[in-house]
C-alpha cells in the first residue's frame, strides 16, 4: 500500500550488515476489536484480553479478577458466541468489524496515493482487542521502513476507555525498539465538518430509502460508566457536541434527535439516559416509528448490528411500536472513507 520504495541507509554500514529501509510514512488505523471465532475458547480469550484492560474496568483488582475469572468468563463466552454467530461474516469466516475495517485501509491507501508525495505512503489496520495486534502492524510499518507513523484510533469521540488504551498499546510497543519511529496520534474528531456532514448525508439517505418516516431518530453511543465521566473523562460532551451538530445539519430539534447510550454493563449507573430504557419508553408513549443511528462507531459491529437492530428492535415492538430502523455506520462508504482521508490528510500536515 505504498506510493514508492522507501530509502534505504547505506552510509557508513559494515558491508556485511544489511540494509536499514527508511524514509516511508506510515498510517495505522485502529478499531476496538473482535473475537478470532465464535466458539467458546475464542469468545473466552476476546473477552479476557478486553476486560482485563484497566483502562476499560477501574474496578480494583483484588475485587474485579474472581468476578471476572470465576463468574463473567465462565458464563458470557457462550453468551456472546450466540450473538456474534448470528451476524458473523460466514464467507470469510470473520467479524464484520473485520471485514469492514480492512475495506477501509484498503481504501484510504488507495485515496492517499492517489496524489504524488514525497515520501512513501504506508497504510496498515488493526485491533485494540484480537488480531492483527497493534505490536504487530506497527513492527510491520517499521521493518516496511516507516520512520514515521500516524496512530489513528478509529473513535470519533475521544474516551480514556478506548482512544486512550490504543495509546497505551502503542506506547507499550515502542519501549521495546531500539530504533523508535516517531509517532503521531490523530486527534478526535467528533466536531469535524467533514464528519457532520458525512452523517447527515448518511442518515438522509438511509431515511430516503425507508417506506416510513421516523417520528424519532435517536443518536445513539457506546456508554461509559457515570464515575468515568465525573473523573475528567470528556467522552460525554464529545458525544453532546456531536449530536447537536448533527441535529443543526439535518434541522431537527432535541425531541426529534435524541441523544442516549447503549451497551452498559454491570450494576454501576453510566451515561444516561439510556437507548434500551429510551426505545422501550418511547413505544409505550405512542412512538410507533422509530429509527436509530451510532455515530460513535466507525464501522458496524456487534453493538450496532446485534445490540440495535435486533435487540433494541425487539424491544420497542415487544413495548407497542410498529416500525424500526437502525441506520448503517459510515463503514467503507464514499463519505466514510471522505472523513478518514480528511483527518489523515489533516493529521499529516508537515510530513507530506
């Protein structure tokens, strides 16, 4: 995924050393993960890798290892394998996070090279949680002879549970280089323009082409237990920003798009209000059509395909609604890839 061969350093190397590639650029796109299967020891180890990391739990230790040892990983591996079958990419014997995620590496190298630059254009993709590992692509870029390297974390909104942890990943990895690329992390970019406008245009089109007209749309993001937020986390406001840019874009009031929070775990208060308590409600008043889209994820995945558009589904038809829709993730679509380009592009002033 490279414009031209990166140098190589010849001057002054013993003639028996072999050659250091140099002077390339590198950019890793980096999603949340996924489980290499969905069998139980797969499940298991996913899972182990994900709640184990402390930015993602801040539980103590002493107390969260034996509920997560002895109850969460003996339980929800099985649990979670009926939910990820059900929306598992059979042909290719992967997640759809995988899937699409590897589309748009795919697609932002073919966007980046396309205009002539003078260094060498490297774009790789990887998972936070799972394979391919951030150690792994970030070794891959280096040895490919990037010496310097773009981390863009693929969170719209920024989180100490999710864009942070991919820095930590990253950070961990080069402790161990004796020759270290320097990095950049992207910024978020839960405000940008091209973004806002890349969702409105999404959720336009995918209303277009419902045969109802939502009464109610819900933006709906990934949740984040409320102590998180009271620490100093700005991961909520991101979101609120978000989503009234997004209202201002499609020129709807906050009773037509609602913000709310899904995929919480565990007994703590997170983020309210709530999209499952929301979308339950909601029915119960009289809402009869209902359309709901994730703005914080970057591609479809478990939490949108299963946890939305089946799962929140049920609930407001059990609940008395009529019609739902969830709408696509921006994915590898022309105005996804738009808005990555965009950042990277913005992230790569200086360097190219």
């Amino acid at each position: 995924m490279n414009a031209s061969p990166p140098d190589a350093f010849t001057d002054a190397r013993p003639a028996d050393h072999p050659a250091v590639r140099s002077g390339a650029i590198g950019v890793l796109i980096v999603n949340l993960g996924t489980p290499e299967a969905t069998d139980y020891w797969s499940m298991r180890r996913y899972l182990k890798e994900f709640l184990s990391d402390r930015r993602v739990i801040e539980t103590p230790a002493w107390l969260w290892w034996p509920i997560l040892n002895l109850v969460i990983l003996t339980r929800r591996p099985g649990l979670k394998a009926k939910d990820y079958d059900s929306i598992w990419n059979k042909e290719l014997n992967e997640s759809p996070l995988k899937t699409i995620t590897s589309s748009q590496a795919r697609k932002l190298a073919s966007l980046l090279t396309s205009r002539p630059t003078s260094r060498a254009l490297l774009v790789e993709w990887a998972m936070r949680y799972g394979k391919p590992s951030i150690a792994s692509r970030l070794a891959a870029l280096q040895q490919a002879g990037c010496d310097r390297i773009l981390l863009f974390p693929l969170y719209p909104q920024y989180c100490a549970a999710t864009s942070a942890t991919v820095c930590d990943k990253a950070f961990d990895t080069l402790k161990a280089m004796r020759w270290q690329p320097t990095l950049r992390v992207a910024a978020p970019y839960y405000d940008d323009p091209v973004y806002i406008e890349a969702l409105a245009a999404s959720t336009k089109a995918a209303i277009a082409g419902l045969d109802f007209e939502p009464e109610v749309i819900l933006a709906s993001f990934h949740g984040i237990p409320q102590t998180y937020f009271d620490k100093g986390d700005p991961y909520f406001c991101h979101c609120a920003k978000t989503t009234r840019l997004l209202r201002e874009a499609l020129g709807l009031d906050d009773q037509r798009l609602r913000m709310t929070f899904q995929s919480r775990f565990g007994v703590a208060e997170w983020l309210k209000p709530y999209t499952d308590q929301t979308v339950k409600t909601l029915a119960q008043e009289g809402v009869k059509r209902l359309a709901v889209l994730t703005p914080g994820f970057a591609a479809d995945c478990l939490e949108t395909l299963e946890e939305i558009a089946v799962e929140n589904a049920e609930y407001f038809h059990e609940a008395g609604g009529e019609r739902f829709a969830a709408i696509p993730c921006l994915n590898d679509s022309d105005e996804g890839l738009r808005v990555l380009e965009a950042v990277v592009r913005r992230e790569l002033l200086g360097w190219v």
